[in-house]
C-alpha cells in the first residue's frame, strides 16, 4: 500500500548526496536514480522504500513535521531547528561523514581579535559606541546560547541562508558564526577563525515519531535499516582470518590460542578438522585442523605473526562485511522513544 512506503529523504547534491549513497551501497543498498534532475529515486535492497531528495535543512523539518519518515541530515541542524519538539527523533548520531564545525570568523585585518574573550571585550567596545555586534548566521539558536555562555551579551544576530562569508565584506555584519569543513571558502573571503569550534556536527540519521509509532510495516523498514548500517560499520574494524594448523589435538591447539585472549575472535576460534586431501591418512600422523578467527583491524598482523609462530601455514584473510549484535542498540532506543 502506498501509506506504506517508507519515505527516506537523503541530501540532494554535494558531498552529504556522494557519502549517503555511498554509505548505504556499502550496506548493498543501492540508490537508483532515473536521471540527476529527479528528486526521487528508489533504493534497491529495502522494499517498499521511496528515496527523497531534499536539501539538509528542508529534512530535518520535513521529518520533523511527518512529512517524511526517516532522513539524513547534519547534527548541526537537527540541534538548531528541533529545540524542544519531542518527534524529531535521533536514530544514529553519527554516520561517520559529513564531518564539519560551527565556528566565529572574523576579518583577517582585526590582527588584535583571536578568541572568545576578544568578541566579548569587542561588543563592549561596540556597545559603548552605540551598536551591537553584528553576527551573520543561519545558526541563530545555537550561537545566541553560546554567546551568552562566552559572556558575549550585547550583539546583533543578522539571518543569513547563503553565502554567509561574504556578509562582512558587504557591510552588513561584523562577524560570522557558519559551518566550515576545510576552512577554504572563509580564508578565501578575508576572514579568520577565532576561537575553537561552537560545535563539531556530522551526519546523523533521524527518524519521524509521528510516522513511526503507529507504523508496524514502516518501522520494520526502519529497523533493517538500522540494524544493516550498524553491523556495516562494525564490520569495516574487523577481518577474518584462516589458517590450517598442524597438532596432536584440537584441545592442544586452543590452549594456544587461549593464551592470546585478545587474538582469539569475538567470541573465541572456530576450530575444525581439515579432512587430507590424499584420502587415508596413517594415523599416527598429526593431524590438520583449520582455525577462523576475527580481529580488530589494528590487530590483524599480531594476529597473523601469532598463528605462525604456533605452526600456522596458508592463512588468508578476509575483510568482514558486517558484524550483528544480539540487539541493536540504535533500535532499541528508537521503541523506548516511541513507547
């Protein structure tokens, strides 16, 4: 049914576009899109699903009002425009891109402003003059708080959609607060960071309270969702390793690995007979078995010196697609947020 269809908005172009696709083929699910002028596509892996393409701060409010159910957006702008609306909920804090910072530039040429407590003493300045300092943002919530927290108390906030660094060239701000990832385009308009980030934000997966409570078909969307971008990040820290070891007993060749605990898997080795490949074996031979463990990336090489040193040959390894918990931790927050 149509009322089914799980809506899923991703960013429409860009960087947030590029890494959401790629996030979700990593967990083979694939976006297909007709042509680049569609705002709409579909998601092959995920039945029932409509992807929707939308810019990041039309989905936070689209997901907040119901309009759509789920959607990937910037951290930045679900705490700037959720405030107090309990149905704008956080499936997954962190996606792991889209990594940028909220932070103060001001013109290069205030060789004497460098931080927090210079805009304070500034606006002082400025207020003694007759006018506040004028800040050019379209994160008016966020700096508001922060500048009252940094004892910047008298100032201006000037909304600002686009092209936010170019306000204090055009005289009509002092100062902005604006998200930067390479601080590219703010060196490039004469400016200069002061101060530390306002806050770090990335993409984060948010989900509708509205649509979702009372959706059993759409929620379960959700929680394939959820549970397929977990167990793919967990997986990318892992690999799976094989080895054939030759010993007089499986008993003897799991004390072994037992001694390097943090070596032994996720749980502990798998160890199996291999059957010989050259039929009957004289059975006063030792015996072959082959033994699967998986370990932490930053593991991999003590791991394998290890199983050499314990007579190991032929060990292939394997990076591990995804690794599943019992439960998912992501989803389970999602029921008690829904009741």
């Amino acid at each position: 049914m149509k009322n089914a269809l799980l809506r899923f908005a991703i960013p429409s172009k860009g960087s947030g576009y590029d890494d959401s696709v790629a996030l979700l083929a990593s967990c083979g699910l694939r976006v297909s899109r007709a042509n680049p002028r569609q705002y709409t596509a579909t998601l092959r892996g995920l039945p029932d699903t409509e992807v929707l393409l939308h810019r990041p701060a039309d989905i936070v409010e689209k997901v907040a009002e119901g309009s759509i159910d789920i959607g990937i957006s910037g951290i930045d702008l679900v705490l700037e425009q959720r405030g107090d609306d309990e149905d704008l909920l956080v499936l997954i804090d962190d996606l792991g891109f889209w990594h940028v910072e909220l932070v103060f530039a001001v013109p290069q040429t205030w060789i004497d402003v460098s931080s927090w407590q210079d805009l304070a003493d500034l606006s002082v300045e400025l207020q003694n003059q007759g006018r506040p300092l004028r800040i050019a943002t379209k994160y008016q919530s966020q700096v508001r708080s922060f500048c009252y927290s940094q004892g910047i108390n008298a100032f201006q906030l000037v909304d600002s959609q686009g092209a936010t660094e170019a306000a204090p060239g055009r005289g009509y701000a002092d100062i902005i607060a604006d998200i930067t990832e390479t601080g590219t385009a703010i060196r490039d308009n004469k400016l200069k960071i002061v101060g530390g980030p306002i806050i770090r934000s990335h993409a984060a997966l948010i989900g509708s309270r509205i649509t979702l409570r009372d959706n059993p078909h759409r929620l379960e969307l959700v929680r394939q969702l959820i549970e397929l971008i977990e167990a793919r990040r967990r997986g990318r820290r892992f690999y799976s390793l094989t080895a054939n070891i030759a010993s007089a007993s499986l008993e003897a060749i799991g004390r072994l690995l037992a001694a390097r605990p943090e070596l032994a898997g996720l749980q502990g080795p798998t160890i199996s007979p291999v059957w010989s490949k050259h039929g009957d074996a004289d059975a006063t031979e030792t015996a072959w078995y082959a033994v699967n463990v998986t370990v932490p990336q930053d593991e991999l090489m003590p791991a394998v010196d290890y199983l050499r040193d314990i007579g190991a040959s032929s060990i292939t390894s394997l990076p591990v697609q995804y690794v599943f918990h019992a439960r998912s931790d992501a989803f389970t927050r999602l029921i008690e947020a829904l009741g």
